[in-house]
C-alpha cells in the first residue's frame, strides 16, 4: 500500500498457534499512518489474536510484528510497556472495572501512564466525556449504564491519552441502531480529529465498510483478500463475496471440523 515510514504497523509472513491448531498462517498486512483500516473475518478466524499480537501479549511463532519501526515480540518489558503506552484499546466486551466509576475508569490510563496532575486529568476526562455525549454520567458505575453506554465509556478510555493507536475489538456487537451508528461516527471522527491511526476488528460488513479507508479479509489464516471497501463489495474472490455479502453458502463453512454427526451419535 504504502512504503515502510508511511506504515504504523507492518505484519510480516506472520504465523501463530494455539497447541497444534493453526491460527493465523503467514499473516501479512499493513497499516497506513492516520488511517482507519477494518480487518473483516467470521468468528474465530484469529481476528482478536492478531491485535494482542500488536499489543505483545501474545508471540508469535514466526514472521514479525512491527510497530512504529519497533519489533513487539523483541522488546523487552520495560520497552514493551512504553509502546502500549502510545496504543489505546477499546475491548470486546468493554472490560470496565465494574467497582470503579465512568470517571474513575477513565482516569485510571492517565493516573497509571502519566505524571499529570489531577486538575488536567480531570479535563481530560471530561472533554472526552463531552465527546461521546456522557459528561453527565460520570459518577455512574458500570452497573448502571446500558450496553451502548458502557462502549461510549470504553471507547473515552480507548482514547483519552490521544493514543497513535487505537485498536476497537468488535466495537459494534451487541449494539442497537442508534449506538452502533454514534459509535461508528464517533470512531472515524475521533481517528480524523486526533490525527491518530486506528484498526478496527470486526464481522460487521455493512457497518464498517462505511467508515473506513482500507480492509483486509482474513479466512482460514490468511488475508484472502484487501483492498478499498467499494472493492471489497465488487470483489469476485468467492470468499470474499460470500462474506461481504453474507451468504450463507460458499466457502466459508458454517461448521467447525468435526466428525459427522451421525458416527459421534453412535448411529453409524
């Protein structure tokens, strides 16, 4: 896409494992600087594992993970934990401290990251607070917000050290309507204002392949294909359209490996 110094982060023939089943296999892909880039797969095709691979906490078992020039799974810890520093991640399922406030689990990537002084956390906290429209909220525990809510919060966190990175991780499941569509405007605006470089992890076709600028489709450990959104929706890679377009036969198999049903039952 781009050369080396316009990249943020540079994956290269990138193999990864869980045991002996096989995740990701020679994974290569690019992130251009300031840029929003989805990576589209079903479920469990290794989505989630390519981000914590970004973030170092996982390694691989070979190939490289570049980030802003630096190999992840070469630094050491003290080196790892200022690069996490620079990123924001925005997870799956929220991952809100449930005994702390909406304020106090927005504060807590300043306090643990910074040497700020509680006064200009306290701005920080509540100009992105005003961002995602839950400036009033603050005093509430997670408890009480409703799902799009708590992402809202999430996505405050995500972004309130103004990251070179964020990372979203599913941003849109589970959401109604009305939230999906604030939290996707709120991503690309905030990518756009920030200046920063975000990557989207998502099986949410229709959604974002209205806000972003690049996409990558990840099947059966490989990116099967990439390229801008309208050709990614013009594409005529059989995986590819079978899962732009959600059809429900193709490639893709719905099933898991496994035996047939009819000899795990005992009938055969």
């Amino acid at each position: 896409m781009n050369s080396a110094s316009d990249n943020l982060v540079e994956i290269t023939d990138l193999w990864f494992n869980y045991g002996e089943r096989e995740i990701l296999k020679g994974i290569n892909l690019k992130i251009p600087r300031g840029k929003v880039v989805a990576i589209l797969g079903a479920s469990g095709c290794g989505k989630s594992t390519l981000l914590r691979l970004i973030g170092g906490q996982e390694k691989p078992a070979r190939g490289s993970v570049k980030v802003d020039g630096k190999i992840v799974h070469e630094l050491d810890s003290d080196s790892l934990y200022q690069l996490r520093r620079e990123m924001g991640m925005m997870f799956q399922a929220g991952g809100l401290f449930t005994d702390l406030s909406v304020y106090e689990n927005i504060a807590f990537p300043l306090r643990e990251n910074s040497d700020l002084p509680e006064e200009l956390i306290r701005s920080l906290i509540l100009m992105k607070l005003h961002v995602v429209g839950l400036r009033g909220a603050r005093a509430l525990m997670p408890s009480a917000l409703s799902g799009g809510m708590a992402r809202r919060v999430a996505l405050a966190r995500a972004i309130v050290h103004d990251p070179m990175l964020t990372m979203y991780d599913e941003p849109f499941a589970g959401l109604d309507p009305i939230s999906l569509n604030v939290i996707a405007d709120l991503i690309r605006s905030l990518n756009d204002a920030l200046g920063t470089t975000s990557i989207i992890v998502t099986y949410d076709v229709s959604e974002s392949l209205k806000l972003v600028d690049y996409v990558y489709v990840i099947a059966d450990g490989v990116v099967v294909g990439e390229g801008t959104p309208e050709l990614m929706l013009a594409s005529d890679n059989p995986v590819v359209h079978q899962f732009v377009h959600a059809e429900p036969d193709g490639p893709i198999a719905f099933h898991y490996p496994a035996q047939a049903i009819g000899v795990q039952l005992g009938l055969k």
